[in-house]
C-alpha cells in the first residue's frame, strides 16, 4: 500500500469527464454522387462517339464501364448466355482498384455497386453513363425516371437500314452472327410479338423508334429529353453538337465542333468458321485480352491484318432484298424529320443526387 492508500493492483485514477457532450459535431454521411445524364441509344447510331466526345469535356464525369445496364434487368437476363460468352469480369476486383480501365458493356445489376461507378465526380455538373440497352426495354424508363427524374435523357436515331446493317456488320464481325442479314430479319418477324433478345437478334425491334421513345416522352418532359440523329452529327457536327451543349447546360468550348469516329464495323475475320469457334467457346475474349499484352505492337498490326479482312463483301453478299421487306420500308418511312427531333427551349440543368 502507497502513500495514497492504493494496492499495486488498483488501477490509477482517471479524471472524470462528466456528462459533457463531445465538441465535435455530428456531420450527417455525404450521399452517393447519381447520374445525371442517360445517354439510351439507339445501338450503331454513334452513342460510343459521342460518349467520347462528351467525355473530353470539362465538368462531364462518364461512368468507366460505358454500357452498366443497370435498368434493364429484362434484357440482361434475355442475353445473359450471350454476355457469358464476351467478357468475364470480378467486378468486386475492378470497383476496388485504384484505377478502373475503360470497359465497353458490363451489367451491373446491385445498386451499390452501380452508384460506386460515380465515385470521386461530387464536383462534375454531369455525370452520365451510356447504355444502348435502356432504349429498347421495357422496363428501363420507368426505373430510371424513379430513381432519377430530373435526369437529361439523350437519344441518337439512325437512318433505319444504315442502322440494321451496321449492326449485322458488327454481329458478323464478332463472330456472333454468320446468317443472311435477311434471315435473321424473317426469323424476328415470323416470332412476332414472342421476339425477345434470348431468340433472335431484334434487329426490327431496336430500330422501331417510336414506341421506344414513347415510353421515356410519357415519364420526361420533353426539356429534359433530347432526340438526335446521327447523320445530322456527322454531316454538319459543329451546329448540332452546340445544340446538344445547349441542352445539356454545357458551355460551348472553343473552337469547331466534331464527332470523334469510334467502334465502325469496317472489318470481318477471313475464316468466319474459326471465328464463330473461338466466339462459341469463350477463347476469342481470352485472346483479346493476352495478345495486347504479349505481343509488340508491330505483331499485333500483323496479326490483326492476317486475320480480318474488310467488311466490304459482307455487306454486298447481304443483298439488297432485305430492304424491301415490308416490315423495313415501313420504319424507313416512319424516320423522322430533322425538324421533329428536338425539343426547344431548354431549362438549365438541375443537378440530380
């Protein structure tokens, strides 16, 4: 026992503090940047473009994964088989890095895992993403509009057969498609209304731009929702791109506007029978993601030449009697004017989130 009475096994005395309440106050947690911008499609009517440009713009924060497909969990379940075969990715590993490399389409379906995307844009004035898928669902707008509705809502149309075409370009050049672009066209037409991504490539379906933008015209006022065409951007992209800036409450940057050229369908493999193998089993992903990293870039120029060839005499063994289905001229006529397409005036901005 110490002078003080205490044992060595007594513990020293602790000052009170009272009943005080800390000084530091209690800040409520920050909320979770949300996106702004939904630019919805159409798909092969230049969203990857102008994704691009937007991109380059001070103040515009684009999700790194372009295509998150985060609304239409009817049409990812639809290509669920499809996707599996393209691209495997940890996602839990790539929203965890430091560094998140530009990915094309990978749906993210978990809420917090699609908010994270955004992580770090608090100050950008738009934050977007780029899903063409959102444009033909039919779930899509009714869930965006719920979870964002002060939301800009940007559409890009294209000349109908350009469009379908260009997309059939594109599927023979993956490997995913190796029919006539005319049988692929009666097989949708003769399922009818049981047409659905799981059963055919909804070639019709994804150019049948009325009913789609119908869904998205009953929920959006039409300031918040800006419908372009693409041949305007190219044949004139500094006019129009400043009236996309206007009404997305951009300032307009200086100098002449233009439309970066991303993701044409301009080359095919040479052995259609090898590339629709190495698509099926899953290898082609694999070998897109080594050969950049194993091999120069003077092998890779080689190899790549040895292996495609131009998409010329694909889109001329297609034929022109595709164009004449009934079910085609009538969405070629139902395109819609210049003057229809956008909605003026504009309001500014209202940041979401």
């Amino acid at each position: 026992m110490d002078r003080c009475g205490r044992t060595p096994a007594d513990p020293p005395p602790t000052r009170s503090t009272g009943s005080r309440p800390s000084s530091r106050p209690c800040l409520p947690a920050s909320p979770m940047p949300r996106p702004n911008l939904f630019l919805i499609g159409a798909a092969k009517a230049g969203t990857t473009s102008l994704a691009r440009f937007l991109a380059g713009l001070p103040g515009v924060a684009l999700s790194p994964i372009k295509e998150p497909c985060h609304f239409c969990p009817d049409i990812n379940a639809e290509t669920a088989a499809e996707q599996h075969r393209q691209t495997r990715l940890r996602l839990d590993r790539y929203l965890a890095a430091d560094i998140r490399p530009p990915l094309h389409l990978h749906p993210v379906p978990r809420r917090a895992d699609y908010e994270r995307l955004f992580d770090g844009t608090e100050k950008a004035q738009l934050r977007g993403e780029c899903s063409t898928r959102y444009l033909p669902s039919r779930v899509a707008a009714r869930a965006i509009h719920a979870y964002a509705p002060d939301a800009r809502i940007l559409v890009l149309l294209r000349e109908p057969a350009a469009r379908i075409l260009s997309h059939y370009l594109m599927d023979w050049r993956t490997g995913v498609e190796r029919r006539s672009l005319e049988a692929c066209l009666c097989e949708e037409i003769a399922l009818g209304s049981a047409a659905r991504f799981s059963n055919c490539r909804m070639y019709l379906a994804q150019t049948d731009y009325a009913p789609m933008l119908a869904r998205y015209r009953a929920l959006f006022p039409a300031a918040q929702l800006g419908v372009y065409r693409f041949e305007d951007l190219v044949s004139d992209p500094d006019r129009n791109l400043s009236d996309l800036l206007r009404f997305l409450g951009i300032e307009h940057p200086s100098g002449a506007l233009s439309l970066p050229m991303e993701n044409a369908s301009g080359q095919t493999a040479r052995r259609p029978a090898l590339d629709r193998a190495l698509y099926l089993t899953g290898a082609k992903r694999h070998l897109e993601r080594l050969v950049p990293l194993c091999l120069p870039l003077s092998w890779r120029r080689g190899l790549k030449r040895l292996y495609f060839t131009d998409t010329a005499h694909v889109a001329e063994q297609a034929g022109e009697a595709w164009r004449h289905l009934p079910e085609v001229r009538g969405l070629v006529e139902a395109y819609p004017m210049p003057e229809t397409v956008v909605s003026r005036p504009v309001p500014a901005l209202r940041q979401a989130g």
